[in-house]
C-alpha cells in the first residue's frame, strides 16, 4: 500500500491517499487542542497509544456487529481505513453528566443517568460545532431520516458495548463522541477514532480522570493517564 499526497490536516491527525482510491491512510499525531483549538499542547506518545486503542475497540466493534472503517494497522501511528465522506456531525453518547454537559444546566458532574443521553453538533469549527436538534439536521440535509435512525441505532450499541468492555478494565466510560461516515453505496460505517481524546474514561475505584480532561483542565500526569489506560486495555484484551 502506496501512502500518496496528504489530502487533510486536523487537529489531530493528518489524512492521506493511497494507491487504492477506496482506502485512505491516516497518521495519528501527539497535539492536543481544546475549546475549538484555542488551547494548544502536546501529548507525548499520544498519537500511538490513540491509533492502537482505536483500532483495538473498532475490532471490537466490529464483532460485535457494528461496520468500521478500519481495516488494518500500519504502524505505531498510521492505520489504512477505508474512504468515506464523513457525515458533518458529532453524535455525543452520555452516561454520566460532565462537560458542556454541565456547563449548560448548571449541574454538577458525576450524576448517573437512567438511561443514555445522545445529542448531536454540527460538524463547523467556524461556528464552533453547534448543538443541532434532528429537524435542523433533517433541513440542513446533513443526513436523512433513515441515516439518522442507524446512526442512533449503532452509536447506543457502541455505549452498550465499549460500557461493558471499560467496565472489565476498571474504567467507567462516562461520556463519548462519534463520527460516522457513507461509504460509496451510502452504508453508514464508523468513522473517525475512539481514544481518551474523544471519551470520558474514569478510574472506577477512584474516580480519576483518565482522559483529555486533564489536558482540558490542566489536572497534570496527562501523559501517565493516556499510558494507564492502554495499559488496562491491553492487559484486559489479552486476558
Ligand atoms: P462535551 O461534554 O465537551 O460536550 O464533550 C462530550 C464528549 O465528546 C467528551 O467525551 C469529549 C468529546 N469531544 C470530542 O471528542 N471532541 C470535541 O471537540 C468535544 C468538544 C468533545
Ligand atoms: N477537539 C476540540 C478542539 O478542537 C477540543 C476538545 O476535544 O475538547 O480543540
């Protein structure tokens, strides 16, 4: 597999051609941003241990019946997936209120719902990824009304599932982002990545944060979190 011209730059990642105009190349990076890239830093390590978690829990996924993009690790930082056009949405999946979560109706963090909550932002840095409700995404025609029933459909199985593999690994899986995206014939498959960058992941003995919020938040040990977190995954996916 050929890596072409670099076709994207995130903030994250860097995306990239290949030989086969079906698969994409991307490149896990260590910068962190928050609050819409305001703030900046570096992760040391970060983009390996985010590429090996998302491939672990996409094959995951996967066998357990939900399509990914991913179909192959490459390197310690760069895994071949497969093309899509992403859907310009961000599918949030909360269990537990924290973030804007908070922020917006002035609660505390750590309230366990009943049930999962979802919600959706529009996918636009320029106007800082706005919470959209289904009939502005339906008049936006941002998906359809049947792209929005599966994306619901797989992003509740995605909780049930990464709930009950977190909760193996001591982890309490509080809150987390999707992206998914249309392959050529319209399927809607995972896209993107799941990491301690996209998820809230808290010791469940503890409490502590083991994720982007203490980049976030300026809580310190980020490196020791993300490092802590690979490490329950890999000792619990071997076990
Ligand atoms: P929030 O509470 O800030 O809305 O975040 C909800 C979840 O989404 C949390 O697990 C972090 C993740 N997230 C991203 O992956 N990208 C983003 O740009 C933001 C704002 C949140
Ligand atoms: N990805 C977001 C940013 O752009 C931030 C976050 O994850 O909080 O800066």
């Amino acid at each position: 597999m050929y890596k072409m011209e670099l076709l994207y730059e995130g903030k994250a990642k860097k995306v990239y051609a290949t030989d086969d105009p079906a698969l994409l190349i991307v490149d896990y990076k260590d910068d962190a941003t928050a609050f819409n890239g305001v703030k900046k830093g570096t992760i040391r390590g970060k983009g390996v241990i985010n590429n090996r978690m998302s491939n672990r829990l996409m094959k995951r996924l996967e066998a357990s019946g939900i399509p990914t993009h991913f179909v192959e690790e490459l390197s310690e930082r760069e895994t071949l997936v497969k093309k899509v056009s992403i859907v310009p949405l961000e599918v949030i999946v909360r269990n537990i209120s924290a973030g804007s979560f908070c922020k917006r109706y002035g609660v505390e963090e750590g309230i366990v719902f009943d049930e999962p909550t979802m919600e959706f932002s529009y996918k636009n840095d320029a106007l800082n990824d706005p919470l959209i409700c289904v009939p502005h995404i339906l008049a936006m025609k941002l998906a359809t009304r049947e792209e929005i029933a599966q994306i619901e459909r797989y992003a509740l199985g995605v909780n049930e599932a990464l709930r009950e593999f977190w909760s193996g690994c001591g982890v309490t899986l509080v809150d987390f982002k999707l992206e998914f995206g249309r392959l050529p014939d319209g399927t809607i498959i995972l896209a993107d990545e799941i990491s301690p960058d996209t998820c809230r992941l808290w010791d469940s003995a503890t409490g502590k944060k083991l994720d982007k919020d203490r980049f976030r938040q300026d809580l310190g040990g980020v490196e020791d979190a993300y490092t802590e977190v690979m490490r329950r995954l890999t000792a619990h996916d071997h076990a």
